[in-house]
C-alpha cells in the first residue's frame, strides 16, 4: 500500500500546519463564536471580519480502492474581526463556513457521479476540486454581494435558510470519509 496525500485547500490558502487546538471542524449544530477568530485584522481590508476555511482531503490507495477522508475546517489564527460584537456580522461569517461545508459535500457527490481509472485518478480528482473550488468562491462573492450590509438581517436570514436547505438536501454526503472503487 502507498500513500497519496492531497490537500484541497480554499480560499485564503496557507500552507502552515495547524495545530489541532488551532482549528474547528465543521460540525452541524456547532456555531462559531467570536473568540474563535484569533488573527490580526487587516486594517487595510475593507471588510469587518475574515473567516478562514477550507476543505482538505487526503486518499489513500489500497487494492484498486481509494478511501477520501475530508475536513471542513476553520483556521483560527487566519480568521480575523475588526467588530467582536456584532452578531449579525458573526453570522455573516458563519455562512461562509456553511458555504465551505455545504461544498465539501458537493464535491463528494461529484466523486460517488464518477468511474475513476487508476491511470488519470489524480488529474481527474484535481479537475474535480478546482470546479468546487470556482464555485465556492462564486457563491462566497455572491454572497458577500448580496448582503453588502450586515445589518439587512432579512437577506441574512434568506442566505442562512437557502444554505441550510442545501445541507439538507445533500445531507446524504455528510460525511467525513468515503470508498471509491478504481477501475483498472
């Protein structure tokens, strides 16, 4: 048996090691809080705050199998705020963690829709997680657009309901590894 590694990393890259106690899973239910967001402002951004997540996988192989193990994570020390005092913006950046998780399952399903053989497995799971990845950052822009105020409670309340009927709908996918047969 040999070890694949790959890491799936998106929106805001950063290729530290984080320590366990650096980071969060995504879990259904869990809400983020304020003093999750450990980073340094950017004084320069014009946004409020800065929710750092990313999807990570590793494969590994064994006997014409590949076994995904996914994570949903949120990065501490790299997420930030300017306001730890309005909720409405700290469920801003919750949805954007949504967003991320509501991804991963996305990408998982692209993965149980596909025959993958051994001999293109990588370039094909890559193309496969660079289309997630567009389109999390669309619907991440798209949401930063739609909800240019923080304080428009209803369009936050619009996103937060139209994503969690999305991770329900795929809530088939919630999961944190799969088993995918390779054909020769």
């Amino acid at each position: 048996m040999y070890l694949f590694i790959l890491f799936f990393l998106l929106l805001f890259s950063n290729p530290v090691v984080h320590a366990q106690q650096d980071t969060l899973v995504w879990n259904a239910g869990a809400e983020l809080k304020w003093s999750d967001f450990k980073g340094i402002p950017d004084k320069r951004s014009h946004y409020a705050a800065l929710t750092h997540a990313e999807i990570r996988y590793t494969v590994t192989f064994f006997k014409g199998l590949a076994r995904f193990d996914f994570s949903n994570i949120f990065l501490k020390k790299a997420s930030w705020t300017k306001n730890n005092t309005n909720l409405d913006l700290l469920q801003h950046e919750q949805i954007h963690f949504d967003i991320a998780e509501l991804h991963k399952r996305l990408f998982i399903g692209l993965l149980y829709t596909r025959d993958f053989r051994n001999h293109n497995f990588e370039k094909e799971v890559k193309l496969l997680g660079d289309s997630i990845n567009i389109a999390r950052n669309k619907m991440d822009e798209q949401f930063d657009q739609d909800v240019l105020y923080i304080n428009d409670r209803n369009r936050l309340v619009k996103w937060q309901t139209k994503i969690n009927k999305e991770l329900d709908r795929l809530k088939s996918y919630d999961r944190n590894s799969i088993l995918l047969k390779l054909i020769d």
